[in-house]
C-alpha cells in the first residue's frame, strides 16, 4: 500500500506480541477468533460454578488456558493485531474476574479475597483514567510481580475447581494459597501505585 514503503513488516508490540503491518483491522484473524471464544466461556463459566459442576468448569478453565497459550504463539508466529492486542487481555481479566467472584458467591473462596482482586484491577484501571484525563502519559509495563500475582491467581483457581470438583481434600494447601494470593495482591497493587506516583 502506498506510504508503507520502507516500514519493517512488524511492529513490536507491549506485550511481546508482534503488529503485523497492515493488519491493524483484521478482526477475523485465527488468534482473535480463539480468544473472543474465551471471552464466550465467562458465561459459561458462571453457570458452571453457580451451578456446582466445578469438574466441569476445571476444564473449561483448563481449556480456555490453553487456548490462551495458542493465540499468543499464533500472534508471535504471524504477527497480531491492534484488536487483538486489546481483546487479549480483557478476555483473560474477565475470566479470572468472574471465576473468583463466582467462586466466593458459592462460597468456594472468601469474599474477601474476591473484593480484593477486584479492588486491585479497579485500582489500576482508576488511576489509568486518572492520570489520562489529568494529560500525564500513562504506560502501563508488566511488573514482574504483575506477573507472580497472575500466576498464582490461577493456581489458586485451578486448584480450588479442581479439588472442590472432584470431592478431594486439601485445606492446608488452599489456605496456603489463598494468603500467598492475598499478599501478591497487595504487594503488585502497591508497587503499581508507587511506579505512577514517582512516574515511572
């Protein structure tokens, strides 16, 4: 197309992923079409739990995890897009958003820690606003302790669907893990604050 001449074929983007040159509008692209498919699951989801079929819904979150891994090879291995780039991440923060509200409202996991990952997410996305209305640059970089938070966060769920599923017993390790999620929380939540007070 005319003016592209001399661009490179890819743009780097934030998240590793890389911006195929004029593909930012492809929207029926294979990686989009699997992850708006994991964003079809939130419902189902929430049915699953709210129903008590946990067995069931360990392999859906088993499934849609995988299905995660896929696209980001196919955005790497073909280059993404600026759509899917943003559905992405929405689609996997709305998953892990349902699943742990859902999971306290059944009583599968403390409400409080539920309010607490919501708060956190709430948080970041505020002060994102904040500061854009405010004119200040916002650039959000994943800190390495975003990414333990995360990690843990879907061990925990995974655990719990998977033992609650499947009528085993682990209560040490659940509280375990559900602390050492609490205190992820809190520390990645601060450390975000902290970087965007100083402008870092």
């Amino acid at each position: 197309m005319a003016g592209n001449e001399g661009l490179p074929p890819f743009h780097p983007m934030p998240d590793g992923t890389q911006l195929r040159r004029g593909a930012t509008a492809g929207l029926f692209t294979a990686p989009n079409v699997i992850t708006f498919g994991r964003l079809c699951a939130v419902p189902l989801a929430f049915w699953l739990i709210v129903e008590h079929r946990l067995a069931l819904a360990f392999y859906l979150f088993v499934l849609a995890g995988l299905s995660d891994a896929v696209d980001g090879w196919l955005a790497r291995r073909y280059g993404g897009n600026s759509i899917g780039a943003i559905l992405d991440p929405v689609a996997d923060k709305a998953l892990l958003v349902t699943m742990y509200v859902t999971l306290a409202v059944v009583r599968e996991l403390p409400d409080w820690l539920a309010i607490l990952v919501v708060f956190r997410d709430l948080l970041i996305v505020g002060g994102v606003i904040v500061l854009g209305v405010l004119g200040q640059t916002v650039v959000i970089k994943p800190l390495y302790v975003s990414k333990l938070n995360t990690a843990l966060q879907i061990v925990l769920i995974a655990a719990t669907l998977f033992l609650e599923g499947f009528g085993l017993a682990a209560p040490l390790l659940l509280t375990a893990l559900i602390w050492t999620v609490a205190a992820s929380t809190l520390v990645s939540g601060a450390a975000y604050v902290w970087f965007a007070a100083h402008g870092r």
